[in-house]
C-alpha cells in the first residue's frame, strides 16, 4: 500500500519512519542524501494538508538516551531543505510530543528524537509502539534502508495505525523489482568488495537469479586461490577456499556464467599512487605482492558482458577504489554501465555501502537507473531475505 492508497490525508497526523541515520561529524551533517531522499514523502503529505511527524534512529545508543547520538543536528539541514520550519521533540514519545504536534499547524513538520533511546524500539515492544502510535493517524514507512529491522517504528506501527509506503520506499522497491524481482534478461550481477564471509548468503541467492556474475575485489583473490591461481600477498580468506568452489560448482549448475579477473593490477604498498605493475592471472606473484585492482583485460570483459546484459545490479567496488590509481576499473566499469543506462539499453542498479560511494566516485551515480540508500537492507534484500519492515506494508 502506498500512499496513493491512503484516504483523505487533510486534517490528518501522519507518522512518518524515515532514515535519518547520516553521515555527521562534529554534530554536522556531512552528506544529506538520505534526508534528500525523504522530501517527496514529506512534501507530498505537507500539501495534501496533513501534519508530518518524523520519527527515525541515529546510530546505535541501544535504548539509553546518549546526547552525541541526538538527532537535533539535523533540523537546520532540514529546514534548510524543506523550505519550511521543522519543530523537535526531544523525547519521541510522551505528553511534550503530543502538545507539540497539536500546536503545529496542518502542512507542519515536527521531528522526533531518536527512537533508539528507547529500548523498545529495538524490542519492537508493542507497548512502545502503541505510545508511537497515540502520536498519529497514519503510519508511512518511507525507510527502506531501515526496513531489514523489525523495530516498534520499522515494522510494529504498521499493525496499529493505517500503514502505507512513502514516496522514496516505492521507488526503491520498484527499482530492486526491476532489478531482481522481474528484470528483463540476460542479468548480470557485480559483486565485489574485500571479504567472501560477510557475502555467502549474497553469492548462493544471486547464482540461482542471475545468467552472469562477475565477481571483483578483495573477495575475488579467494575465488582465484581456490582455483589455484597464485594471489601472493593479497587479502583473501583462505579458508574459504572450499566454500568459493562450493560456490562456483552451484553457479555452473544454475546456468550461471561466473566472470573473476583474468588480469590484476599489483603493488607491494596501499598508497595513493604506489608503483604498479599489471600481471596476468597465473603468472608467479611474490609474497610481498598484492592484488589491489581488475586489470585491463577483465575490465574489457565485463564491459563486453555489460553490452550483452539488459539489467544490471551491482555491489561493491573491483578494487581499493579509495586509494587512487586502485579506483581504474571500478570508475571504467561505473561508466560504461552508466553510459548504457543513460542510452535506455540497460537498467543498472546499485546499492549497499561502498558502492555508492565508489559510484559517486567515478561521477556516474546520477546516470544509474537507481542506487539505493540502503546499506544492510540492500544486502538483506541481494540475500532473497524478507525484509519486516517491508513485509508488514503488503496488504
Ligand atoms: C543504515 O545506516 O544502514 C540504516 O540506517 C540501519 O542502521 P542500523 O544498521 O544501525 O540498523
């Protein structure tokens, strides 16, 4: 249900669960996408006459209230956005809430402070919720990034209020559907990032979805070990050898066509501009050597599998894309896969954590056919797992 679904909204207290959970530093907001992201929702119930009451979490304070954890610092940013005042309640529940939301006018904004100051919002204690819940009407989830917890005011509200997805929850659902759910094919999946461990779940969903995945980054030196291939120094799990060939063996059964770097950039040091040289997989590496990169021959590979592909949906970078010149394939990879999404002949889609940032990086985020917000949920949703706060808006 989204809020084209919801009633008359004039007149209305709508409790709204956005993601607020951005980058700060020094109690200043350092990257705003995220309350970006929140202003159709809010701007949409603001003119169709309803009252917007915010709740969110910020960091993690584990049910104590932890004063550097306050979402205060946010209401100037989001003012500032907005256009428009934003009053802040400073405890998320109680008898000061309610007075402040009675006070503000119909198309005001109130923001309440973290919901994680109290413990249960983590427990999804219903009787916290049912406080949440005397604040308003209506409950919008607009926080897809916060939808893999089953929180009071992530998933518990949407049974005690009329619950509806926000404006920027549809849009990421029916980007991941596009991506996932119902893609047009051939598919094909980027997965990278440093470690095997933290994707398993990720790999084995993806290999039964996908009619190729190319794998990169610090996890692909444990794919080519398994294979035998010399990795010499590199970051790898090499105990997860047996694991990666599970993997493989599973994708060749799938029909799933499995793309790892058939060339390397290597370094003996981590630092902006280190000495490289480019290696062929299979030649000898020295103990000292570490793959830092996709080398130009793989990067030619996937940009020829991308070409081939009509959905692409991509997590995590080729490389150490921080540390420049280790950032090469995952920018050229980023701008070939941009370039075709912007020409209409391939909806690619990125999300979770590194990636966006490696997609901002190459300066392609804005031609992507989406890139999500979310970092967990984003990977909780690659791993086929139901996410609560999703699962408890479905009709
Ligand atoms: C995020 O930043 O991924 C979300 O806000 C969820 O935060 P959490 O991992 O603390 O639940």
């Amino acid at each position: 249900r989204t809020l084209d679904d919801a009633p008359a909204l004039a007149g209305k207290t709508a409790l709204v669960r956005v993601d607020f959970n951005v980058p700060m530093e020094d109690g200043k907001v350092t990257e705003d996408t995220r309350l970006r992201v929140a202003l159709p929702t809010i701007n949409k119930l603001r003119d169709a006459g309803a009252r917007v009451v915010l709740m969110a979490h910020f960091d993690r304070p584990k049910g104590k209230v932890v004063p550097s954890m306050s979402l205060q610092p946010v209401v100037d940013d989001l003012e500032h956005l907005l256009g428009a005042p934003v009053r802040f309640a400073a405890d998320c529940v109680g008898d000061e809430a309610k007075t402040m939301i009675a006070d503000v006018p119909l198309g005001g904004v109130v923001l309440l402070e973290n919901v994680r100051f109290h413990a249960g919002e983590e427990a999804n204690d219903p009787a916290f919720a049912a406080q949440l819940a005397e604040l308003g009407d209506v409950y919008v989830n607009d926080a897809f990034s916060a939808a893999h917890r089953a929180h009071a005011s992530t998933e518990g509200l949407a049974h005690l209020l009329p619950a509806y997805a926000g404006e920027s929850m549809r849009r990421e659902l029916d980007a991941l559907d596009a991506a996932l759910g119902k893609p047009q094919k051939p598919v094909m999946g980027i997965v990278g990032g440093a470690k095997v461990s933290t994707k398993l779940d990720l790999l084995k969903n993806l290999v039964g979805k996908l009619d190729r995945l190319a794998i990169g980054g610090g996890m692909a030196n444990t794919f080519l070990f398994a294979q035998g291939i010399d990795i010499g120094g590199s970051l790898a799990e090499r105990d997860m050898a047996d694991t990666a060939r599970e993997i493989l063996a599973e994708a060749r059964a799938r029909g799933c066509e499995i793309l790892l770097p058939v060339d390397f950039v290597v370094a003996t040091e981590v630092k902006p501009g280190a000495a490289s040289r480019p290696v062929v997989a299979g030649q000898p590496l020295s103990a000292d050597d570490k793959i830092l990169d996709a080398g130009p021959a793989s990067v030619a590979r996937l940009v020829d599998a991308l070409t081939a592909s009509k959905t692409l949906i991509w997590n995590g970078p080729l490389g150490v894309f921080e540390v420049p010149p280790f950032d090469t394939a995952t920018v050229a990879v980023a701008h070939h896969a941009a370039a075709l999404a912007k020409a209409g002949v391939l909806t690619a889609v990125g999300g979770g954590g590194d990636t966006v940032a490696a997609l901002h990086h190459a300066g392609v985020a804005d031609d992507m056919t989406f890139v999500s917000t979310a970092g967990g949920a984003f990977l909780e949703w690659m791993e086929g797992k139901p996410l609560p706060g999703v699962e408890a808006l479905r009709v």
